[in-house]
C-alpha cells in the first residue's frame, strides 16, 4: 500500500503527525522496501510518489479512517477537492486495487486531476541484482564446516627438507651400489631390500631416475615391481591427501 504521510493536511481526529495507508489500493514499493515472499507491484515508485503529492498539494483533504492495520497504522479513504485519491491514482496507472473495494465515482472533480506522469525511467531505478542477494539462513543445528587449512610455510617446510633429504640418500645408495657392481666388489654390495626401504620412505623419485641415470638395476625386473607398487601406493596417498587440502 501506499505510505503516505498525510497528516499536516488533515483535520482532526488525524492531525497528530501519524503515517496512514491509502484504504484499496497498493503501489510500486520504494528500492529495498519489498519483503522477501511479498508479490510487490511492478512500475516506478518516485513517479507514484510524485503523482500522489500532486493529489494532495494544496487541497483540503478529508480523510475517513476504515481499519488500522498490523503496524499500527490508520487506514483511510481520502479525497482532494471532492476527488478520491486512491481512485485517481488507480486512474492514472500509479497504484492497482488491492485489500478492499472502492467507490470510484470521481464525478466532475476529475476535471481537477494532475495529468499523470509519463512512463519513464526514473534516476534510481528498481533493479533487483542492486539490491544483493538474498540472505541465506542456515539452520541452529547445521554443524559448522572446517576451513580450509591455510598453508603454513613453518610446519610444511621441514617435511619437504625431510623429502629431499631422503632423496638424496636413495639416490647416493644407488650409486654406491652401482660403483661396487662395477667395480666386482659384489660383498659390498647394498641390499635391495636397503634401495626399497629407502625408497619406501618417500625416495622414489630419485630411485627411478638413478635407475635410468646410472643405468642400475633397469632391466631387473624382480626389483623395479615392488619399486612400481610402492610408487603407485604413494601417488594415491598423495592424491589424497591434497583433494582433503583443497576440499577443507
């Protein structure tokens, strides 16, 4: 309904400075006035309010009171010189009928109307998206989502000096054990079981490339299997623990 706050013009028992709603009808809603869930009348709120000051500016309005609604606010039929004003602005396209019924006999006071303003776009449009969206309200009981782990470049950087650590150790027993091969020094030799463990620790990538480097062990298949499952069973560990990183 319109808001429309005509008291300074109104004789008693309204002269005591309190808002009122036009009795029957409904008009565009002012930019952020529109209730979630309410079906708000479509068209230009500043030419509404325009159009309703050109009504009542000047005339003596009598006003009856026909009901008080939920906040407390009288609502009334009102009319200007003899002109209804709820009528007038239904006339003019600035209000539709809405809640009750009314009399629109305007008779030969319609003569007096202001012409209605022309349909145009006004400086502060109604535009939903400036409005932001709408609130999401989440229930008391929803359990609240972890974040994310923020990177914490003091706690990750000694498993990365581990990691490389433990890749140079594998790939330095790789080419010890490659000299002693080569050398026929076959009792000094590093057991496999040695080259796996430290490639189990997390020394596989410099285990591969010192298999492909050094030319070691490259065409042992009994030993490059159990180097391919440990290898497979780290990458998934990997790829598991940076999709629970991501995903918080």
């Amino acid at each position: 309904m319109v808001d429309c706050r005509l008291s300074q013009l109104a004789s008693p028992p309204f002269a005591d400075k309190r808002s009122m709603r036009l009795e029957g009808i409904d008009a565009p809603e002012m930019p952020g006035a529109c209730r979630r869930g309410r079906v708000c009348v479509d068209g230009d709120p500043f030419a509404a309010r325009d159009y309703l000051r050109s009504l009542t500016a000047g005339k003596v309005l009598q006003c009856v009171q026909a009901a008080t609604d939920n906040y407390d606010q009288r609502i009334v039929n009102c009319t200007a010189n003899g002109v209804n004003i709820g009528c007038a602005m239904i006339a003019a396209g600035q209000a539709v009928p809405r809640y009750a019924s009314l009399d629109c006999g305007i008779g030969e006071a319609a003569s007096e109307l202001p012409p209605a303003p022309p349909q145009q776009r006004s400086e502060q449009p109604v535009i939903a998206a400036e409005l932001g969206p709408p609130p999401v309200i989440v229930p008391d009981d929803t359990p609240a989502r972890m974040a994310a782990p923020k990177a914490d470049f003091g706690i990750t950087l000694f498993p990365l000096l581990g990691l490389v650590l433990i890749n140079l150790v594998t790939w330095a027993l790789f080419a010890t054990d490659k000299r002693r091969a080569s050398a026929g020094r076959s009792r000094e030799r590093i057991a496999e079981s040695t080259l796996l463990g430290w490639a189990a620790l997390g020394g596989s990538p410099a285990a591969w490339w010192a298999m492909h480097r050094l030319r070691h062990k490259s065409a042992k298949d009994i030993f490059k299997q159990p180097l391919l499952l440990i290898t497979g069973m780290q990458a998934g560990i990997a790829i598991g623990a940076a999709w629970w990183w991501l995903a918080g």
